[in-house]
C-alpha cells in the first residue's frame, strides 16, 4: 500500500492509506540508509503478521526541518493584527527561505475585529497571496479554504495568533485545542504541541504546526547571498537593469533595485530585510554550511 504519514510519535507513524489509518514503524533498513519518516512523507507500507511497517520512503520534493515536514505545497504564515502584533522582519525572512525551497507562500492575518490589517496587507498584495480572517464570525475563512484545498498545506506562526482557531474552520474535523493570550505576558499559549495533519474536504491536507518562539535562516536551509534577491519575487522585474551585475542590491550606485524602493515600487521595510538577510548570508563561513547540511 502507499500513503502519506499524518502524525508521528517517537518511532510511531500514523499513515492514511486509500485503504485507511495504519500506526507503524519504520523498517530498520531505512535507520541504516539514514532515512527518518516525517509528516508528509509518501509511503510504502507492508503487513508483516499483523503489524504495519513503512518498506520505503518516496522522493521527497522540499523539506523542512522544524518541524519536520516534507512534500509542501503552500506554507501559511499565520500573523495577528495586535496581541500579537506582527513581526515583519520575521515574516520576511520566512516567506524567503519558503520561496528558496520552492513551497509557495500564503500569508493570513487575524484578530481583524479587534485592528484592521490593511496597513499590513499593501506591503505584501501583489507578492504572495494574502487573506485577512476573522476567527469569531468567519469572515474569510471560504476564500483561504479555496486557496488552500486540493494541496498539502501548513500553518505556522508565533504562538497566539490563531492558528488554531484558524484551523478549526478550516477543518472542523481537526478539534484543535485553542488557548488565550497571558495578560501577564501577553504572549500566546502554545497549545500545539506536535504537527498533525488532517484531510481538507474537497481534497488536500494540512497541517498544524507548533509555534515558533524564535527564528534563524541557518535553521531552513543556507540561502547564499548571489540567491538571495530571487527569494524577494518583487525585485524581479528590476534586477535586470543593474548597472553591475554582480550587483548586490544593498549600496551600488546605478541598482536598479534600489531606483525602484525609492520611486516606492519595492516597499522599504522589504528592501531592509533583504539588507538583514544579505549581511547574514554575506558572514558564512565554509564550514557553517557543511554542518548545516549534515
């Protein structure tokens, strides 16, 4: 049989197979050829006097390591308009190392009963696909859920945006735990613990992941800084016309790119996260990328 695995725990693995739900564990050849099973993951499974064991593991297409997560379609970043508000610069770096690996980027906002997110949707609409949901009433959830049907998907997000009320209306099935904001803190409650994927009616799955309190590139994928402007989608139509070109888009006199953030046709808060990113990407060192790669 072949299938896709939805959930794990230690060495368990629960895979949705045409023929239903099967916990299994991995065969030990796939231990010595260094291959670990993660959600996402299309499988081959075999009974073996009555115990269902994972034979082999497909290509996988992209994969990324926290959490683990393997064959996305869309990544869905999950952001609040206020408690908490958004970090963009995170956001940023995000979306780019999603593009890098070839996973499309859907960004959502919510709480919008409580701030609106216009301000926040102009700097992305046009780039990526943006939505803005009300949790409470509903209000656009149908218009992400056709966005996001029919592809493997997964929300992430800091803690106590909503994913998981998000999820809830996406699909009601799922039963996700939601959790309130500490009005000590003022931070969310991570009530995600472990990534589970479920089924969308109308076909696709998705997935909840648990928050992300903090993130690095390095943690992804090293994304080389000659790569890097291609990972910002809106610098495109502007990269060709430098007046160098091994042009860096960060300080050189004729850049197209730079032309473009001052005529206000690249957004400035994109540009000085793409200066961050590069000055990052410009500081690694030979062997920080063989250990990341490891």
């Amino acid at each position: 049989m072949q299938g896709v695995i939805i959930s794990s725990f230690g060495d368990s693995f629960k895979v949705l197979t045409d023929s239903g739900e099967y916990t299994c564990r991995a065969r030990g050849v796939l231990r010595q050829k260094d291959l670990c099973p993660i959600c996402g993951d299309r499988v081959s499974v075999e009974l073996e006097g009555g115990e269902a064991v994972i034979s082999d593991i497909f290509p996988r297409k992209n994969e990324i390591v926290r959490p683990p997560l393997a064959n996305l379609d869309r990544l869905v970043f999950v952001l609040s308009t206020v408690d908490p508000v958004p970090n963009l610069r995170m956001l940023d770096k995000f979306t780019a190392v999603s593009v890098y690996k070839g996973i499309a980027p859907v960004i959502v906002f919510t709480k919008t009963d409580r701030c609106g997110s216009e301000k926040y949707e102009d700097i992305y609409r046009g780039i990526f696909p943006v939505f803005s949901v009300n949790n409470i009433t509903g209000e656009g959830t149908d218009e992400l859920f056709n966005e996001l049907v029919g592809s493997f998907s997964a929300l992430t997000g800091n803690s106590g945006v909503g994913k998981s009320s998000l999820l809830n209306r996406l699909c009601p099935e799922a039963g996700a735990e939601t959790g309130e904001i500490s009005r000590k803190l003022r931070r969310g409650r991570n009530t995600t613990r472990r990534t589970e994927i479920y089924p969308l009616k109308g076909g696709g799955y998705i997935a909840d992941t648990p928050g992300f309190a903090a993130f690095s590139t390095d943690r992804y994928d090293i994304i080389f800084k000659d790569e890097l402007a291609d990972c910002f989608p809106e610098f495109g139509d502007f990269i060709g016309g430098c007046r160098f070109p091994d042009c860096s888009h960060t300080k050189e006199q004729g850049c197209a790119v730079l032309e473009a953030v001052k005529s206000g046709k690249i957004r400035q808060s994109r540009h000085l996260s793409y200066c961050e990113m590069y000055e990052e990407a410009r500081k690694i060192r030979p062997w920080e990328i063989r250990d990341s790669r490891r």
